[in-house]
C-alpha cells in the first residue's frame, strides 16, 4: 500500500519556547492499495510537525517526523491490518505562511528612590530610582528581568521654586536571566509601562553659597561729626559654591562701615552693619537667585591704620569798643573789645587781652592784643 499526505492547519503560532507546530495539522491523508471490500483510513501515527527552531527570527518552516499508520474502518472479507504493507508517505515540508511570532510582554514599573536633591542646575533627578519594575508573560522555564533601558527621570524644572514633579522619559527594557528554552530577546516583543509620575515628597532644595570680604579703602577721614567711613570700602568680596556654568559677584547689599565712635579722640576701629548679598552676572544653565541660599561673610573690623583726623578751623577778629580811657597807670584797655569774632564753630575770646601801647596820656596811641582764642567745644552748635 501507498499513501499520501500534506501539512495544513495553522502555520504560525506565538512564541512558547518549543519547536512544535501546535496548530498545524496533517492534512489529505489517503491510503491506496485497499483489497475489494476494504475501506482503509489514513492514521497520523507518531507523526508530529515542527518548525525548523524555535525562534522568532529563524522559524521558516514546518515539517514532520514520526511514523504514519492506517487503519480497517470496514473489512467484508475480513481482513488484517497484517495482511497489508504499509509505507507511509513523503510528506512535503511547508514554508508559505509559515512562522512563529514574538510572545507579547508586559511590564509594570514605578518612581522611588531620593526625590529630592540639591540645586545643580539640571532637572536630572539624581536619586530618583526605578522601583518595582517587573515583566510579565514570560515561556515556562524563563526568567525574565526589567531593564531600565534608556529611561530618565526628571525634574519638571530645574529651578528650587517650581520643582514638583518627577516624570521618565526614553524606554525601557527587559533582559533574561536564564532560559531553560534557549529564548532570547527577540522571541519577545516588549511594551514598557506606563510609569506614573510622582510629585508627593518631590523637590529641589536650595544650593549653600558661602562668601568672604574684607574691609580696605582709605581708613582715616578729617572728623565731620558722624560714624560713618566715608572712604572705607569693602574689598576682595568673592562667593563661592556656585554650580557649573554660573558666574556669581559679591554684592554690597545693605553693608555699611562705620567707626566705633565719631570722635578724633577715641576712633579707633572700623566695622561693618547690614547685610551683604550676590548677584547672578551668567548663567548658562538659567540659575535663578532662589536657587540660592546665600551665606554672608564674617568681615573682620579692622584697626590698623584706623582714624579721624581733627577738622580745621579758622577764625577772623577785630578791635572795637572804647577806644580811649581815662590814664589809670595801666596799659590795659579797659573799653575796647574784641569785636567781629567769627569761627565755624562758637567763638571764644579765651585768654585774649586788649591791652595801650603804653600807659601814659601822652604816648598811648594803639590797641593790641595778646593771649590766645579758646578753642570750641565740639559740641558747640556751628555759626550760621
């Protein structure tokens, strides 16, 4: 006897790490050579259909293995399946149609870590981490782990007031660990998941700035009644801890420098009030001021060189009064006065006396004066 048969059914299949063509059938199975008053039917035997591999990328065709049979489904002379020979058939391998395609996995994921960081002028979310990440639908025998791919976390800003969400960007991935099959990645193709974004506990934190100053300039002035050091300045002002790509300047805020009295007597040190700040000169990542905390110097007061020199003043006088007096024996002139006396502040006569050139009638013909003015009081009020 003879017999025929091809491959029919369904030629492809997802992926389930084996080479058996599960939805593939034998198909047209015929048996010639019966006897009068046989009807034979074709038995698929041990016969199973297989794809060449496995894989995804290489599975090209189907074909059989296994031992095909028949069977007496009605004998009218009786007869045995001994009674005949039987040579199965040449089944032809099947390539149109055929293939194996990729098993779908899923995969779930979420944000964890640190979520917050110090300012440093990207959104990057440095400790934030991909927690729980987990795939689904691996083959028996797989065993399958989540990769973070080209995933991303961020910020959705980079500045410290507007920092409340971290989102991912880019694509994750999947690797496997072990594979008692022989899978590999391309057996599967993979939907990465949908990661929510978290704003609970999210933030940017401000970057410490420390800086340092010193006090220069001229450190004497001539007394003008007040503390302030006109001519003191603060120098070498420099901020430190700036990130990448900014350039930071001291600035003098509300700093002020003052003498510790205003006094030519007791001046002796100059210090600082108020409070100094910075300002952003450039900034190639954008920074703002608040992305700052800002740390002002502790400026030493100096004393070296440290005065307030006595101011200057004049004064103008004339004679006036009685110029003439009755001859006492003496020189002084007893009627004139010391007339017009003028000074930036109150004028004194001090130790001033007006005093004849002579004492007698006959040769007494001027008024001078000897002694000293008396200096004023500084707190004297000034003339007008």
């Amino acid at each position: 006897m003879t017999s025929t048969a091809s491959i029919g059914g369904t030629l492809t299949k997802t992926y389930d790490g084996t080479t058996a063509a599960t939805g593939a059938t034998i198909a047209s199975g015929t048996v010639l050579g019966a006897v009068a008053g046989d009807t034979l039917a074709f038995s698929n035997g041990s016969l199973a259909l297989n794809y060449n591999t496995s894989h995804v990328s290489t599975a090209t065709t189907i074909d059989d293995t296994g031992t095909a049979g028949f069977t007496i489904t009605s004998s009218t002379p009786g007869s045995l399946t001994s009674d005949y020979s039987f040579t199965g058939p040449t089944i032809a391998a099947v390539t149109a149609g055929v293939g194996i395609t990729a098993a779908p996995l899923t995969s779930t994921a979420s944000i964890g870590g640190t979520l917050t960081k110090t300012y440093d002028g990207t959104t990057a979310a440095t400790g934030a981490t991909i927690a729980s990440g987990t795939v689904l639908g691996a083959v028996a025998g797989d065993t399958l782990a989540f990769s973070n791919g080209s995933l991303a976390l961020n910020y959705n800003t980079s500045h410290v007031s507007t920092a409340t969400t971290i989102d991912d960007t880019g694509t994750a991935g999947f690797t496997i660990t072990s594979s008692t099959p022989g899978s590999l990645t391309s057996d599967y193709s993979f939907t990465g998941p949908t990661i929510a974004a978290v704003t609970a506990g999210v933030g940017i934190t401000t970057k410490a700035l420390t800086s340092t100053a010193s006090i220069g300039g001229t450190l004497t002035k001539t007394y003008d009644g007040t503390t302030a050091a006109t001519g003191a300045t603060i120098a070498s002002g420099t901020v430190l801890g700036a990130v990448a790509g900014d350039t930071l300047a001291f600035s003098n805020g509300s700093l002020a420098l003052n003498y510790n009295t205003s006094h030519v007597s007791t001046a002796t040190t100059i210090d600082d009030t108020g409070t100094a700040g910075f300002t952003n000169t450039s900034s190639t990542p954008g920074s703002l001021t608040s992305d700052y905390s800002f740390t002002g110097p502790n400026i030493a007061a100096v004393t070296a060189g440290v005065g307030i020199t006595a101011a200057p003043l004049t004064s103008t006088a004339s004679i006036g009064g009685t110029l003439t007096k009755t001859y006492d024996g003496t020189t002084a002139a007893t009627g004139a006065t010391i007339a017009s006396g003028t000074v930036l502040l109150v004028f004194s006569n001090g130790s001033l006396a007006l005093t004849h050139n002579t004492s007698h009638v006959s040769t007494a013909t001027t008024i001078d004066d000897t002694g000293t003015l008396a200096s004023p009081s500084p707190a004297a009020p000034r003339a007008a």
